[in-house]
C-alpha cells in the first residue's frame, strides 16, 4: 500500500530494482565523453552519444556497452547535446515510425536562452540521416542548464530536467512540432515555444560543491545528469553521480500534482566516474547506468516486479 510524505501519496517504499550487476566495461575511445543513452529499434541494441564539442553521431552500442554501428546526424550541431530518450508512434494506417529524441540542452553557464531538440527517424540500415522535425523551446524564467530528458510519447511531451538550482525542475514542452510547422528532413520549425515548469524535484541531497576534498559524487551528488520515464508514463528516473532517484505517480494524476512533496526512491550507484547516461530497455523491465570516462562500467539494474506496459498507439521511455 502507499505512504503519505509532506501531503503527498507514494504508491510504494520498496525499489522494485535488484541490486546491480556489471553489463559490461565500455573501454572504445569512440565514446570517450558518453552523455546519453536511449534504445534502438534493433533489438538489445541501444544509442548513445557524446557531450558537447563531439561529432554528431549516434554510436549503436550492445548490452555489453560494445559498438556495432553508427548514425552519422546530418543538419545538427553538437554544441552541448546532453542525454537522449527514443520512442515510436503508430499513426493511423500506416507502420509504426521509431525516433530518437537528441537534445542540445546542456548550457553550463547559463548564457543560452534558445535550446534545440532534434528529432531523428531511427530507419533500419540507414548510415546518416537528417532529423525529421525539430524542437526549440526557451524556459520562461531564463537561462538554465539541464542533463536529463524524458519522453511520453503517449501523452505527446517531453520533459526537461534543470540542474545547478536545489531542487532541480521539471519542465516539459510538446513532442510533436507547432500546427503548420514544417517538418520534414532538416529544419523543422522555427516557432521557439516556451517550455512549461511543471515542479520541483525534491529530495535530493545538499552538498558542499565548494570542498575540495569530496568526491564528484559527493559534491555533485544533488545535481541530476540524466533521465528516463517509464513505460507508462507514470515512473520518472532522475540520475545523479551518486544515485538514482524514482518519482512515481499514478496514472490518473498529473506530474505537476503528483510531486508536491514527494520524496523519492533512492537508488544508490557502485562506484564509478561522472555517471551521465541513464535509461530503460523497451520493456522497461532493465535498467542501465554508464559513466563519462573510458574504460567505464555499464551497470545493469534488473527489475524484480514487472513493469506496467504503455498502450500500443506509442511507447513512452523508449521504443519498441
């Protein structure tokens, strides 16, 4: 049964995540700064990607964290992209369509009130590709920099988490591009939407980010790096150097409601380097863990109590 914590339900205390085993040691320089992760349309393959400053290219990466391919992103620029989140849609009378969502979110600073997301086909076979629409949202109270996304594909938004402010924020802006807007192969729309503050994440740690004798994990451990929902839109997984931490809601709650002083689930990490890159097989039944350095640990987390699965029409985390 659920707990109630400062006014808000938690529909369970118990981590429905064994604990960790190694996946694999990823050791290929190719991802040698690894921000992102989000599956592929190939079966037990997922995408990943590098932080900003690298080439534009999804490396296709096994469960073991090995490469096996690549999609080389014509029309975009890495300027800080961060995180990635992949998804399919079903629409009417035609086949299900599979993307990949790469966001250029990252701004540590907080000099760039623009930010872009790049919406890319995951096409089977294909060795570049353009993205076919893309996403420019600004926040309506400034600057921010951010490390996490997340996608519901089934209620059509992605979510943005902001870091350097305690507690971090929940933003979301539509998935699908503005009515009229153009969306196909290349430049998308150019209608800059304003990105909706939806809440504050609390729970996570204060740390002294000023000593000089703590770890990253410590002194970074409040700082979120990535993000996943689950299946069915009612899980959020927020990744920090030091943790996971799990938000939850029920179905016919809005996030916005849902996490007012809700403490979440805290899963802690094995030792390892800056963990960046988070995210959800397509059952959403395992988690994966990996870090910004090589040679690093991919960390797996199986799920010891069945994930609820998303609807048909699309998948909400990851695609199928």
């Amino acid at each position: 049964c659920g707990v109630s914590i400062a006014g808000a339900e938690i529909l369970s205390n118990k981590s429905p995540f064994a604990a960790p085993r190694l996946a694999g040691l990823m050791t290929d320089v190719r991802l040698i700064e690894f921000s992102g992760m989000a599956p592929a349309r190939r079966k037990n393959r997922f995408w990943a990607i590098n932080d900003g400053g690298q080439d534009p290219i999804l490396w296709q990466v096994d469960e073991k964290g090995k490469i096996r391919g690549q999609l080389q992103l014509q029309n975009v620029e890495n300027i800080d992209i961060e995180d990635l989140a992949s998804f399919s849609i079903k629409p009417p009378k035609r086949k299900r369509l599979h993307y990949v969502a790469v966001p250029d979110i990252g701004d540590n600073a907080a000099l760039n009130n623009d930010h872009i997301i790049y919406i890319v086909p995951d096409v089977a076979g294909r060795k570049s590709t353009a993205p076919d629409w893309t996403i420019r949202f600004r926040y309506p109270d400034g600057a921010h920099d951010a490390e996490g996304l997340a996608v519901d594909a089934e209620r059509g938004y992605l979510y943005i988490v902001i870091k350097r402010v305690l507690p971090p924020i929940l933003y979301r802006v539509p998935l699908h591009p503005p009515s009229g807007a153009a969306s196909l192969s290349g430049a998308g729309s150019e209608e800059i939407q304003i990105a909706e503050r939806i809440a504050t994440l609390e729970g996570l740690p204060v740390n002294d980010q000023n000593s000089p004798d703590a770890s990253n994990a410590v002194r970074f451990g409040s700082q979120p790096t990535g993000a996943v929902m689950g299946c069915d839109g009612n899980e959020l997984l927020l990744l920090t150097y030091a943790s996971v931490y799990r938000y939850q809601k029920r179905n016919s709650q809005s996030w916005a409601s849902a996490l007012v002083g809700q403490m979440p689930q805290v899963l802690p990490l094995p030792p390892m380097f800056q963990a960046e890159a988070i995210t959800l097989t397509p059952d959403c039944n395992t988690l994966y863990v990996g870090g910004e350095k090589v040679p690093g640990p991919l960390w797996r987390f199986k799920r010891v109590v069945q994930a609820p699965a998303s609807k048909k029409s699309s998948h909400a985390g990851a695609a199928r």
